[in-house]
C-alpha cells in the first residue's frame, strides 16, 4: 500500500479518535472546552476512510481473473478482514455493558451488531456503522469479477454518475432498504474507485491548485452548514475528503512529500485504532476514572488523557502487529478449498 495513503488511514482514525475522546477531557475540565472546536469535525475520518476503501477495493481487484473463483476469494477475503478485526472489540463492549449497565441491554440489537447486515444506529459498538457499509460495498463489487476488465471505467463512472443523480434530485430519493442500495456513501467509495482508474492522468502536480481550494471549500461549507449525513454532507465534507486524498497520491506520486515510519505504522493499526478506542474510552468512564480526574489538578488531568490516548494507540499497534495482521495473513494465503 503505497505510503500517504497509510498515513492518510492513520489520520482518518485519529480524527475519529478525538472526536469521541475530546468530550471526555472536556467533561472533567471545561478549561479545555475550545479543544472541541477542532475535534467536532472528527466524523469525517469516516468519509476519509470510505474514499480509501474505493481506491484499494480497486486496486486489489481489478487485476485479478474475471471469475467466479476471484469472486468467492474475495469474499472470504474481505469479510474475514471485517469480521476477525471486530468480533473481539464488540465482546470487550459486550463485556462492559454486562457488567456496567445491564439494563441497557435492550436498547441494542445483538444479531445486527455480531452480523452488521443492516444499517441501523444503535451497535452495540457504535462506530460498526461504517463496516455495514464497507460490506455493502464489497457485495455491490462482486458482479465486476465478471465484466471484462476494459470496461471498468466506464462501469464505475456510469454507477457514480446514476448514484449522484438519484441522490441530488429529491423525487428520486428513497427511504428504507432502497436508499441504503442508492446511499450517498457510495459516492465516496466510487470516488476512490474512479481514481484508482485514472491515477496516471489524475495524480500530477498541476491539479493541485485547483484541489486544494474545492477541498477547503467543501469543509467550510459542510462546517458552515454543521452537515452531519446526506448528499449534503457527502457533496461537502466527502468533497474535502476526496480532496484529501487526491492531494495525499500527487505528494507521493510526484515525489514531493513522502510520510515516515510513524505514519506508515498508526495507518496499519488504523482499523483497529478505528475499532479499540470505544471500548478503551468506555472503560474509563465505567470505572470511575473520568469522575475522580473531575476533582484533580488539571495538568493531571491532561496528563492522564495523553496517556490514555498513548495507551490507546499503542495497544492497537501492537494488537495488530501481533493478532491482526497475522490472522489476516494465515486465512488469506490459505487456499478456498481448505
């Protein structure tokens, strides 16, 4: 995976991150209150994230044979990668409900949590929302491993195309089942998808005047506006986030900046940095943490919150390191017939 998009993975998680840790801080000292003008906006490491998926959902298939067989490898694939890396985090969350608050078991659907196979708000982990989704994006993939590979472009282009319009004319707007198949999410996904096609004339220097500007454009739309879902939210803040992304691959791509080690190695811990940092912060809530650092000095108060972070990061790194990514490796270098 080449090296800023790593690091762009690694930043989308620390936006997600801060955006939920940052109300911690700010509930044991308000001193701190003007940090939440910087992290309200985290939410968008999500669309950052959805952009990447495209790009590397492409990447990793396009090449590949146009057959059932690449079909069924890519499903085991993927969705071992979704599931492996979640399952373990939502125990930890169902732990601490069990334990902590019991009675509000019942507001959570712990079939649709442990599956994901719909989009409903109310995880048992919060943040899985956005792995429904990645699912739903692999499964509307599937049915290109049998287009031929010339015809991809067009393909992706024609679905962004028919999406956009389905979402920016309001009689054509769904509810249900059928807006979750034409979402706007998908927007995003297709962006990523449709860059990866046309990389070799998209990632050059030249354009990056004109990115820049429509990428500050659409987050101080989005943020003048507070969108928060919707076209609206994906026609400004998913602008800035593809925007992003596009200058991220022309700084690698031309040579012009290239992030280091640090960057390279928060982005592969990005999923679990993604998934670990709920059930971290929950626990310092649960267990009293947060409501005795209320009455403490607030340099120790900061103090324990950057080191709550730090734990939080390390331990996804490590988690990764030595879970994750092994696991991943064994299954998808087993063979289907296994």
């Amino acid at each position: 995976m080449l090296t800023n998009i790593q690091a762009l993975r690694a930043i989308a998680a620390l936006m997600v991150l801060l955006y939920h840790a940052i109300t911690h801080l700010v509930s044991m000292d308000d001193r701190y209150s003007f940090l939440l003008n910087f992290s309200k906006y985290g939410y968008i490491g999500v669309d950052i994230f959805f952009v990447i998926s495209g790009y590397v959902i492409s990447l990793t298939t396009t090449s590949k044979p146009r057959n059932l067989h690449s079909a069924i490898e890519f499903t085991k694939k993927r969705s071992a990668r979704i599931y492996l890396g979640y399952w373990p985090f939502l125990l930890v969350m169902f732990l601490i409900l069990i334990n902590f608050d019991p009675s509000s078991e019942r507001k959570y659907h712990l079939l649709t949590s442990l599956f994901l196979y719909t989009n409903r708000m109310n995880y048992l982990l919060p943040s899985a929302w956005s792995l429904t989704y990645e699912l739903y994006f692999y499964l509307i993939l599937l049915p290109v491993f049998f287009v031929p590979q010339k015809y991809l472009r067009p393909l992706m282009l024609s679905l962004f195309l028919i999406i956009l319009y389905i979402n920016v004319f309001g009689h054509f707007r769904f509810n249900g089942t059928r807006w979750f198949l034409t979402n706007p999410y998908l927007l995003e996904f297709f962006s990523g998808a449709i860059f990866y096609h046309y990389q070799s004339q998209l990632a050059r220097k030249k354009y990056l005047w004109g990115i820049i500007p429509a990428a500050i454009a659409g987050f101080a739309i989005g943020a003048f506006h507070d969108y928060e879902q919707d076209i609206e939210k994906v026609l400004t803040f998913g602008v800035f986030s593809f925007g992003l992304f596009w200058i991220f691959m022309i700084l690698e791509k031309e040579k012009l900046f290239l992030f280091g080690k640090i960057g390279r190695t928060l982005g592969d811990a990005s999923y679990t940095i993604y998934l670990a940092h709920l059930p971290f912060l929950s626990l310092f809530y649960s267990l009293g943490i947060r409501d005795w650092l209320h009455l403490q000095h607030p340099l120790l108060i900061l103090g324990v919150f950057i080191l709550l972070i730090g734990a939080i990061l390390f331990f996804s790194v490590q988690f990764y390191r030595f879970v994750e990514a092994p696991l991943y490796y064994r299954i998808s270098h087993r063979r289907i017939s296994d």
